[in-house]
C-alpha cells in the first residue's frame, strides 16, 4: 500500500485550512474552531481512550470533523473556492513534477 498518496493529501488540507485560517475575510469564529480541532488532534487528553479499538479513533475523526465542518459553515464560499483552486493548481504543478 503506498502511503505517500495519503499523506500528501492529509499536508495539502492542513495547508488549506491553515491558508483560510489566515484569511482576513475569514470570521473569528471559524478561526477559533479551526484552532479548536487542530487542539483536539494533537492534544494527549481525548473523551474516549485511543487503546480502546475502533471507538477511540472514532471519537477522534467525529469532533474533529464535527468542528471543521461547523467552521466551514461560517467561512464565505469565495474565500473556501480561492484557496481550493489554488491548492488544485499546485497539484497539477506537482504532479507534472513528479512525472519527470
């Protein structure tokens, strides 16, 4: 299985997120949501042990998610589109790169 196709996309969506995040057309409140499952990801403390199989990832992918899709409500679709397009455009770039 390879997994540099996985993780490529997992940067390319931070690296999206981050840029939207840093938008000033972006509300506070979806900053501070973004901020909110970026914390939740990478802090120790979670609502259901990870040791527990399945149920402890699961809680994981649901909030964050949850809080990801909560903050992409609140962020105007032109500013979501830009930075879609434009991450898109960087994947034809680095995909011909590849190729070569």
């Amino acid at each position: 299985m390879d997994l540099q196709r996985p993780i490529r996309r997992i940067k390319r969506e931070v690296n999206y997120y981050r840029k939207v995040s840093t938008d000033p057309r972006t509300p506070a409140i979806s900053r501070y949501l973004l901020a909110a499952a970026l914390a939740y990801l990478l802090s120790p403390i979670d609502l259901i042990p990870d040791f527990i199989p399945i149920v402890g990832h699961l809680d994981d992918l649901i909030i964050v998610g949850g809080l990801v899709l909560l903050a992409r409500l609140f962020v105007p679709n032109v500013v979501l589109m830009h930075y879609r397009k434009h991450g898109e455009e960087n994947i034809v770039t680095h995909a011909k790169d590849d190729q070569n």
